[in-house]
C-alpha cells in the first residue's frame, strides 16, 4: 500500500489492492438460515464479508465456533471451509463474495491475516462497513449491475478499511497451550487431509493411519476441538460442496454426488436428507437465497 502525505491530508493510493471485483451480493433472513442453513463449504476463488443485520448464531470457520451478534463482521478467506449451525441460528446476514483482492504479504483473495481473529465485533467501524456495503449495493442497482469504475473504487474502499480493522485484530482466540499444541497439530492435519480428500472413499480407520493415531483417540480430540467426530465433519464436507454444486451449476444429481465422495446416490440422498432435512432435487429446487448476480 502506497502512502503518500501533504502538509494537511493523507492520500492512499489503491495499487497494492488489486482490482477487486464483486461476484454476489446476498441477503440470508432468520429463517432461511434456520431452514436452508449451509454446511461446510469453502471457495477457492473469492472471499467473503459477513455482516450480522439481526439476531445471534454461531459461524464455524476452520473448525473454530465463533459466536456473532447484530453488528458483528466476519472475514472469510478463500480456501477457509465454513459452517452454520442450525441448532443455535437466529440471525440474518448480510453477505459479499468479492474476488480479485490482492493485499501485500497476503495470499489471492484474503482479508484476514494469519494468526488475526476473523470476527470483529459490532462498533461504529462495523456500523460505517455496513453502510459501506448498501452504498455499493445501491451503486450496482443503478448501474444495472455492471461494474464500472465507481464501484471499483467503492470496493477498494471497502477493503482497505476492512484490511485495517483486521489488521489491528489480533485475537488470543487462536492461543493454543504448550500442554495441548502437539494433539491440536495432530487434529488440525487430519482436518486438512479430510478437506482435501473428502471426495475419496475415507474411512476412520483411514483418518487414524494418516495421523498415525488411533482411532479412539482421534475421535475424541476431533470431537474436543471442532464439535463433531472426525466422520461426521467428513459428512458435512461432503454435504456442504454438494450444497454449492446444486445452487452453482446444473449438473446431475449423480454426478454431484460422485463428485462429493458417494459412489452410490440412494447413499448420497440418505445422508443429504439426515443432514438438511430435504432431498437434493428438493433443496435445488427450494432453493430461494435473494442474491444480486454482478455481470
């Protein structure tokens, strides 16, 4: 980021930012996060900007359980697998899925720096981004939703600001204890295997060889640190990329499911169905996030 100062002003200069563009603007109510919540899920290519309008809940990130209120702003980086949970949600939010963000020292389409909390919570700076963000709303609805050169200014804005706010969020949420940082690591690398594998036919007894642990002990540090049991977090990885395969594309029900790690699709609709409480044709079909498309 370049800085350059007068006597009487400072003037910042957005070439380090890159030519961030916004893909999706959504708008999520109480029920339809209660109703059609999204499992785990992640994007390789944009990252998102959660902003909490009403109520509470509880947004997992990486297997972290981050508790948000009205007002509260959530970073999400590309590539981080989030999650709701449907048992504590009463809240809507407000949502945008940017790319081409390109910040120094930082991967393609991250917001949050490493080792910074994702969440910040609600204050006269969340309140100034919320306002930020229906600014850039209404400048995309009476542009047609065609991105020009007020929008890209106005998303570099955005990003800046929210660059700073995270920034100065350091967070001891991340601290881990000497005593437990060796099982932490351990459950952090099954995780991440599971992340990058979850289309494969994984077993727990798969899990504990990779981790070198057994399978009882797996199970029960998974469980401490995110939550769920290591094959339960397995289903949820699964059932979330088929929830954005479904809203996403147009492809066949069976080659969605294939594609999520189930050989057999009466298998695939089973634990969709025990997952979100409708099948796959039907969560397609019911499928009704109010969400501006910017072309």
């Amino acid at each position: 980021m370049k800085k350059s100062k007068t006597e009487n002003s400072d003037h910042y200069y957005f070439s380090n930012i890159g030519t961030p563009a916004l893909l999706s603007i959504s708008h999520r109510s109480i029920e339809a996060h209660l109703t059609n919540p999204r499992t785990a899920h992640s994007h390789p290519d944009q990252l998102e900007i959660y902003y909490v309008t009403v109520g509470n809940g509880e947004i997992l990130l990486d297997g972290r359980v981050f508790s948000v209120r009205r007002g509260d702003l959530i970073g999400i980086n590309s590539n981080v697998v989030h999650d709701e949970n449907p048992e504590r949600n009463a809240f809507s939010t407000y949502v945008f899925s940017i790319t081409g963000v390109s910040l120094p020292f930082m991967q393609p389409n991250h917001i949050v720096p490493s080792g910074h909390s994702p969440q910040i919570k609600s204050s006269g700076e969340t309140e100034f981004i919320h306002k930020l963000m229906k600014l850039i709303e209404y400048d995309a609805d009476l542009r047609s939703r065609h991105q020009n050169s007020i929008t890209i200014s106005l998303l570099q804005i955005l990003i800046y600001k929210l660059m700073l706010m995270f920034q100065k969020n350091l967070s001891e949420y991340f601290a881990v204890d000497n005593h437990s940082e060796y099982s932490y690591n351990l459950v952090m690398n099954t995780k991440e295997y599971v992340d990058h594998h979850y289309m494969e036919d994984l077993t727990l007894d798969d899990l504990a060889r990779h981790a070198t642990l057994s399978s009882s002990y797996i199970s029960r540090m998974f469980k401490h640190y995110f939550g769920f049991s290591p094959m339960q977090y397995l289903a949820r990885r699964r059932i979330g990329e088929a929830e954005s395969l479904l809203i996403l594309t147009d492809e066949p029900i069976t080659v969605i499911a294939l594609k999520c790690g189930y050989s057999s699709p009466s298998n695939f609709n089973r634990v969709f169905q025990k997952y979100l409480g409708i099948s796959p044709k039907e969560y397609r079909k019911n499928h009704r996030i109010i969400q501006i498309m910017i072309q």
